[in-house]
C-alpha cells in the first residue's frame, strides 16, 4: 500500500481492539473461508488465523466481552504502526480496559517492554501488593481464552490458576484502592464464571464418557436395551454443583458491585447454562435405537460407544477447522460469514458435527478421494450433514437448502436436502463399477440456482455465509466388515 500511495500522503490507523472474537484482530470462529479465486491465506504468519476461542468460554460471552491481550496485542502493535503515523482505536466500552491503556501507552512510547506496560498497569489499578500477583493474572486470563486442540478446557489449570491470582490479589489491595475498583471486581467475576464453565464442562464430559461406557458393555454384555436403559437418563443436562453454585453467587455479588461503581457487568452472569459436549445428540441417538431393531439398532448403538470407527478397511474424515480430514482433496471450512450466533446450530450435536467443510460458488463442490480399496469388496458411505440457520437480514439471500453427490461419475442422491440446525446422518451404497480400480472419488455439486447471478450479488451471498456445497463428517466403510454387525 505504502509503494502505490503518492508520497505525501500518511497512514493513520483505526485498529479495533474492542472484540476478542470476529474482528480486525479477534480470534476468527473458523478458517477463513478461500477468496473468490478459491485460494487460502498464504503461509506467513499463519497462526493468526490457527487462533480460535475456547469453545466452551466462547459459547458463554458475547463479542464484546471483558478480556486482555497482553503478548498478542503487544505483537499487533508492532507489526502494523512502524508504517503509520499514528492510531485512533476503536472502542466500545469499559471491558478492553487493559487494551486500550497499552495502546495508547505504546503509541508514546513504542519501545517500552511489554513487561512495562503491564507492571505500571498493574501498580496504577491494583496497587503496590497486588500489583505482581495481578500482572500474572493479565497474561494467564489471555492464555485461558485461546483454544488448546490438545487440552479442552477441564484440563486447563490456568483456568484455576487465574482464579487464585486475582482472589489473592485482592486480599493484598488496600482497602481505599478496593472500595471503588471495578476492574478487580471484572477480573474477578470472568474467573468465577470461567471457573464455573471449566466444572460444568467437566461434569458433562464425564456423562458423556459413562454414556459411551455403558453403550461399549451392551455390546459385551449382549443387551443392548437394558444399556440404553441405563444411559439415557444420563443425557439430561446435570444440574450445577455446590460449587459452581457458590461461584455463580459470587460473581453476581461482584457484578452488582461493578454494576453499582461503573456501570459495567458480565454478560455470562445470566448466560451459563449450555450443552458443550452434545449430550443432546447422545439423547436423540439413543432413543432412535430404541426404535430399531437388528443391525440398525447395532449402527445406532454404535456410533454412540465407537464414534469414529470406520472399520476395518475403512475411513473416517471429521471435516471443518484443525480436524483430521486425510481423504478430503476439495473443500475448506465453514466459517458462517457473519457473527456466529447460537440459533445457527443447535447445541444438540456434538462439536464435530458443528464443523463443516464446504465450498461457495465454484462450480467443483467438496471432493474426496480414495485410494487403495479392494475392487471385489462392496462399499457404503455415511455422511453427517447439517445446515445453518440465518439471521433476517442474511436470509434474505440464501436459496441454498440442497446438493448432488456422485460416486465418481454416478448419482448418489439428486438435490439432497439437508437438515436445518440439527444433524443427521444419511448413507449411500457405492456401485460395484465405481471402485474396480481400487480407487474412489466422491464429488458434491451444488444445487440449481445456487450462486447464480451478477458477480455482486454473489459476493453479498459469500460474504453473509453462503454455501454451495457442505458435509460434516463421512465413513467410507466395507460392508463386509462393519464393525456393529453380527459376527464382526
């Protein structure tokens, strides 16, 4: 931009510091979706767009939520204002309170160490005792808000960590720096809402792993109805426990106080109760195997205890952000287009069945491709599909409800139509001819009148969240070695 600008003219920047989530330079829900020429961002600096929210934390606050980035911003800064002349920032209330001091502090005096600007922060707002304990709190609470793919968030000790830190530091604040000071009050509200998030989660995960449990000793056990029995009542929502009910108190007492000092208060106060895990498609699933019989009820049954297995001779790709996908070879994930909002998907499903792979207007829809499959044997192909919802003043543009799937050059299903919020699983035969070389390509098209018109009004359509063509999740398995059937 600097070459092409004529060489009078300067740059002043407006960054947006204000959202932790679908922003400038917040956390982005998905991948970015491929440009009009289908190509993704290039290589460097590539972790921008790995940085997701927790998805559990994320599931609880709103965009504009109470959050400091110390190390990320503290980055920002410094990539970007070196080819400028200054900032006007972009703010929209009192929850980017540390954001905001650090940049205005940095645009004074850029090269000021980060540990700098956070220890002055710390002493003005906390306190001389406080001070220590509060700016490690400031770099723990921006490390507990990304996503860790290997660690959700009951295993996160710095959830707890954060907690300790800012009680303690308010133990150390002098009584006339604590009368009136609502931002340790924020502080502590977010750890105890995100502590309650870190037990809830824990709990349901638990009867998430019992329910798989219960189902996994049906199949040992033969009883296949006694275990349903067992697991269903095991699907409701658990109710809070003591604890998170003690930390639920506490922080609607620091929030009326912060209320009452400043006119700030947590919007995850009123917003903690949610399904993380999908223990409603556990629900769903198990009372559909009450109604089957037979080897139906045995696939039902097991896709609950043995999600992922393909079988033997078979292959399984989660689709969408960071999932291991070895078989897709056309497609990138679904990134909704526009503030994801919860009536989008339903909560009662489970997190790899909200992420999706898809393409936009491209006439070549999501593809894969198999290799290495035996010509004598027969196959069938599962797939998991799920539409969003939209909001009004998306919807208006959306037409897209169906696609075409193809076995190489042969027609599985003509202009599917895909469920809407909650998802379902539909299975294809593959014919005998289309795997005679030991290789397979299956090939998504999207529907007639999908992605039509004048080039401006398909890009209104991709940029609101448009898609051509989507799928979730898809088995690719040997029907002489489906792992539920009888003698397998």
């Amino acid at each position: 931009i600097l070459h092409q600008l004529p060489p009078q003219q300067v740059l002043v920047f407006y960054n947006e510091i204000t959202h932790w989530r679908y922003s400038q330079h917040g956390y982005i829900q998905m991948y970015p979706r491929a440009d009009r020429n289908g190509d993704l961002p290039p290589p460097w600096n590539h972790f921008i767009y790995e940085r997701r929210p927790d998805q559990a934390i994320t599931m609880v606050y709103d965009r504009l939520t109470f959050f400091a980035w110390p190390k990320f911003y503290y980055w920002v800064f410094h990539q970007l204002l070196p080819y400028g002349v200054g900032d006007i920032t972009h703010s929209s209330g009192h929850h980017d309170h540390f954001n905001q001091w650090m940049w205005q502090r940095l645009l004074w005096a850029p090269h000021t160490p980060l540990q700098d600007v956070v220890d002055e922060y710390s002493l003005t707002w906390f306190g001389r005792e406080a001070a220590p304990m509060m700016a490690q709190a400031l770099y723990q609470l921006e490390e507990n808000l990304e996503e860790d793919r290997e660690h959700p968030i009951d295993e996160k000790p710095g959830i707890d960590r954060y907690y300790r830190l800012v009680k303690s530091a308010g133990e150390k604040m002098p009584a006339h720096l604590m009368k009136d000071n609502w931002i340790w009050r924020e502080h502590m509200v977010k750890a105890s809402l995100d502590k309650h998030i870190k037990l809830d989660y824990k709990q349901q995960h638990e009867r998430q792993n019992e329910i798989e449990s219960i189902i996994r000793q049906g199949f040992e056990d033969g009883n296949l109805n006694a275990a349903i029995a067992k697991a269903l009542p095991l699907t409701a929502t658990p109710e809070p426990t003591d604890d998170m009910k003690a930390l639920h108190e506490e922080a609607l007492r620091l929030g009326e106080e912060s209320n009452e000092i400043m006119g700030v208060r947590n919007e995850g106060l009123f917003n903690l109760k949610h399904d993380y895990v999908g223990l409603g498609w556990y629900e769903r699933q198990l009372k559909k195997a009450q109604e089957l019989e037979g080897d139906a009820k045995r696939e039902a049954l097991w896709l609950v205890a043995h999600y992922k297995d393909a079988g033997e001779g078979g292959y399984y790709d989660n689709c969408g952000t960071f999932d291991p996908s070895p078989n897709l070879v056309n497609g990138y994930p679904y990134d909704h287009g526009q503030p994801f909002v919860p009536m989008m998907l339903s909560e009662a499903n489970t997190p790899s069945q909200k992420s999706m792979c898809f393409t936009q207007d491209e006439e070549e829809g999501v593809a894969f491709e198999y290799r290495d499959l035996d010509p004598n044997a027969d196959y069938q192909i599962r797939f998991t599909f799920v539409r969003p919802w939209y909001q009004e003043r998306y919807n208006m543009r959306m037409n897209q409800k169906s696609e075409t799937i193809y076995a190489d050059d042969q027609v599985l299903a003509q202009e599917l139509e895909l469920p809407q919020r909650v998802s379902d699983f539909f299975t294809f035969d593959i014919p005998k001819e289309a795997v005679q070389d030991g290789t397979l390509k299956i090939q998504f098209k999207k529907a007639e009148g999908v992605a039509d018109g004048p080039r401006v009004l398909r890009e209104m359509w991709r940029n609101s969240g448009g898609w051509g063509t989507i799928v979730s999740e898809a088995w690719l398995m040997r029907k002489d070695k489906l792992p539920w059937a009888e003698g397998n």
